[in-house]
C-alpha cells in the first residue's frame, strides 16, 4: 500500500512526540498496523510490540493441527466439540478464526495447455439460463453450446429442457450448421451421455452410440471433476452470459434462437481467435471447414418415441397436455412421435393424427372431426340400443318399427318414444297395444300410447255404492249461513231501553 508524505510524517510524529503504540496509532488514523510498522521500519525505528496474552487455545493447537492432517476437511463446528469436551472455554466464533489459520491450504495445480489440431475436436455442454413462462407451464430454458477447439467457432441454441432429444437435437443442428462434423467430441459426465463410469470403465448411453454411429465421431468423457479439460465450452457459456443474454429482451424461445444465429455469426465470429491472434474466430473457422469430415445423407432422426395409453375418454397425454385420437382407438396402447412443432400419434405403423405441438400445460389440442363422429356414434349406438330392448322385449316391434320406415318416420324418435311406453306400462300392456296398432294399420307411437289409453279404461271399475250412517249423511249435510243483521237491531234495542 502507498501512503502519503502527510500520513508517514504523522504516523513518526504520533509515535515520537505521543509515544503512541503501534495499535493506537493504526486505529486512529484508519491504517493496518503492518502499514505502522512498516513507517516505522523504514525510519529505522524498531517499534515497541507489547506482548500479547496467551490464548485460551494454545494448548490445544497440537491436538487440532493432528487432527486437521488426518482429515482435513473436518467442519469447524465438529472440531470446536470435540475441543470443548477436552477441557475448552472460548467462543465459538473465536475458534473458527483460529481454525482457519491452521487448516492445511491444498496444493495449487499447475495445468498444461491443451491445444488441438483443426478440425480434432469440439466441446459441448448445457448451461441453465432460467425458466421462461408459456401460459400456464414454467419451463427450464436451457442452451445447448458446442465449440469447435482450434477455431472456438460457437454453436448456440436454446431448448425447453435438457432431455435426450434436445441433447441429440443440439448435436444434429450443430453439424448442419457447420456443414460437416469434427472427430472428437468432448463430453462431461452428464446422464445424457455416460449412464456410468468406474475409472476408465464407462458405459456410454445407446442412443448416444447410435448418434455417433450415424455420423462416424469419437465420444470421449473427460475425467470426473475435471471441468479444466473442457474448459473452451465452459468459457464460451460464460462469454454467452455476458455478452449475449445479459439484458437480452424476446418475445418466444424462436425470436430468442434467431437472435442466437445473427449473434454468432456477427459479434461472436469477430472477436480475436485465441489460438492465433491475429485472427478472427471466423478466418480460423474457414481454415478449419476443409479439415472437418463430411456429413451422411440423412440425418439422424430425434423425435421423441412415447408409448402412451388412451382410456375412455378420447385423448392421450403426452407432455402435460392431452391430445385428441379417433374414437375407434380408445383404451388400448398407442405410440406417440413428436418433433419441436407438431405431434403424430400412432398405432402401430398406422398414423392416426398429427397435431400442432402445444407447449403450455393442461391444454386439450383437438381435432374438430374426431368429436363430431364420436357425437354420431354415440347417437346412432342409442338408437341402436333402443331398438334391441324394444325388439328383445317385444317382438311385434320389428314389424311396427318397419312399416314405420316405409311411412318416412324417424326411426331413432319412434324408438325412444316406444321405449318410454314400455318403461312405464310393461311389457304385457305394451304387447297388447303394440299388435292394436298393428290391427289398425297405424304404426306409430300414438297409436299404442291410445291403444294404451283405452286398456286403462277398460280395466277401470265401476263405481260402488255404499250405505253411510245417519251420523255421517248429516255431517255431510250443507248449511246455509243467514244475515246476522237481526242480532245487531236486538242488542241495539236493549240499549234504548236501559238508558230510558
């Protein structure tokens, strides 16, 4: 630390003129006291240091030293406990200071750089930028970055989650992007690419297999906690935090991901290539292409294989959404294929229907059609089991129910209204009026419903009559209330007598 003339001569003069000590002269004038002493020093005055107390913890610091050798990462709360039970008083806080002047520091690693030749090797990994919100569902927006090594050409895109398809996605629009692919990738240890690791045993993920099958590059896992090894994808995640979405304002994940394209190919291509200066990171990438192997035919195909099953209802459920499917595929099991931006469902080989994919959470994407024949179906199927109880129950019904047709009569009415009868009168009475109706040639629901009518007349009684007490006949008998006004001219004449 440089200080001011002013601030030495004051420091000389506090301790010459005051004898103030070192202490005193540090907490007054707001400076270290190595500041103090190294004035001091140099005037060739040799300070006065008072001699400090003993701490309470000095006849424990050769346990605590021991202890800290043989595990070094031994919390200071459990080592304070183990202190206190050995005879201990000091305070917590005080202890953990002096523990962390005695913890062992670990060795710093020196590193080799690592170069690579062009077209050698790429780097890729995911970084977490958040979530983004699309109606109701909040999902995780995460970029998937791949870097060529010798050039640091940078493939950006962004994803709505880190599963195996986006993780297969990125890697395919990467190599189209570039037009060709490098013979190493570098992977870290995530589940998308190492299912397990013992050593330099690893047990690559199949689909990963599969990929770099298709387009002929080397999978290679850098060491466990090794991130240094991959350290040009982990730089480039943090040059894309800073420099691109820092601030960065979208409207969708599309408008976020062109503005990812406009950006590499603009400010991000650039900047000045790390492995020549004198470069830009686009120069070295077109020094590279020709180094790169040539990409297949086709590419490798990443859409999502779900096996689903649909109930009784007809939809099926397939990322937080249910999708509508034709009635004639309910309650069986059906294979769901889906893209970025739309949806087929499948039964076995056969594709049922395609729908727009829906990234929101609880929707029900249908398809208009699918309804409506479930609507005819499920009218037709009740006339048709209406017709069946009919006819089950009571066999003229055929017979009435065809000449009906002939008539030009709604089959489907025709059928309720029959089956109403017959819930109501049974099936002796409805027998009955069913074969009248056929004898009067009129084949139609009124027909029975009077046929019907004329049964509950018929099988009416006849009134009885029946021979009441005098008690009851003259509880019966009518009586005719008279004009009361007579009583009141009574009272009103017995008044005029009594005040004469």
């Amino acid at each position: 630390m440089t200080i001011t003339p002013e601030l030495t001569a004051q420091i000389l003069r506090y301790h010459h003129a005051e004898r103030w000590p070192v202490g005193t002269i540090s907490s007054q004038l707001n400076v270290h006291r190595d500041t103090v002493m190294r004035v001091l020093t140099q005037a060739g005055v040799v300070p006065i240091v008072q001699a400090q107390r003993p701490s309470g913890v000095t006849p424990y610091l050769p346990f605590i030293e021991q202890t800290l050798k043989q595990f070094p990462n031994l919390t200071a709360s459990r080592l304070y406990a183990m202190v206190v039970e050995r005879g201990y008083g000091g305070r917590p806080d005080h202890f953990r200071h002096i523990i962390a002047r005695h913890r062992p520091r670990p060795t710093a690693q020196a590193y080799l750089r690592l170069r690579t030749l062009p077209g050698e090797q790429c780097q890729c990994d995911w970084g977490h930028f958040g979530h983004i919100q699309i109606g109701q569902a909040k999902r995780p927006l995460m970029a998937f970055v791949m870097v060529l090594s010798w050039s640091r050409r940078i493939f950006l895109r962004f994803f709505l989650g880190a599963h195996m398809e986006n993780f297969l996605r990125g890697h395919v629009q990467a190599f189209e992007s570039w037009g060709s692919v490098p013979r190493v990738t570098l992977y870290d240890n995530l589940k998308s690419a190492v299912l397990e690791r013992k050593g330099q045993a690893i047990r690559f993920n199949p689909t990963v297999l599969a990929l770099c099958a298709h387009y002929r590059f080397e999978p290679r896992p850098v060491a466990p906690a090794r991130g240094n090894e991959k350290g040009r994808v982990e730089r480039s995640i943090r040059y894309i935090r800073d420099n691109f979405f820092a601030a960065r304002s979208f409207s969708s994940l599309e408008d976020l991901n062109a503005q990812a394209d406009a950006w590499v190919r603009g400010a991000a291509s650039q900047r000045r290539c790390p492995e020549d200066t004198k470069m830009s990171v686009q120069e070295a990438y077109e020094l590279e292409l020709p180094q790169l192997m040539e990409l297949p035919a086709n590419p490798f195909d990443c859409d999502e294989l779900r096996v689903v099953s649909a109930a009784k209802t007809p939809y099926v459920r397939f990322d937080l959404n249910d999708y509508s499917i034709p009635h004639t595929h309910v309650q069986r099991s059906l294979t769901v294929s889906a893209n970025l931006s739309e949806v087929r469902i499948l039964d076995g080989q056969q594709v049922l229907t395609t729908h727009r994919r829906c990234w929101d959470k609880g929707q029900q994407i249908e398809v208009q059609a699918h309804l409506e024949e479930l609507v005819a179906h499920k009218r037709a199927a009740r006339a048709h089991r209406d017709t069946d109880r009919l006819v089950h129950a009571i066999p003229q019904v055929q017979t009435l129910l065809t000449e009906a047709a002939k008539r030009g009569e709604p089959l489907r009415r025709t059928a309720s209204q029959l089956q109403d009868l017959l819930d109501v009168h049974g099936r002796t009475q409805m027998t009955a009026a069913v074969a009248d109706a056929l004898k009067r040639g009129v084949p139609h629901p009124n027909a029975v419903r009077l046929a019907l009518e004329r049964q509950r007349q018929a099988q009416t009684p006849a009134p009885l009559g029946l021979a009441l007490p005098a008690h009851v006949r003259e509880r019966d008998i009518a009586v005719r209330p008279h004009n009361l006004d007579g009583y009141d001219q009574l009272i009103g004449g017995a008044h005029d007598d009594a005040n004469d």
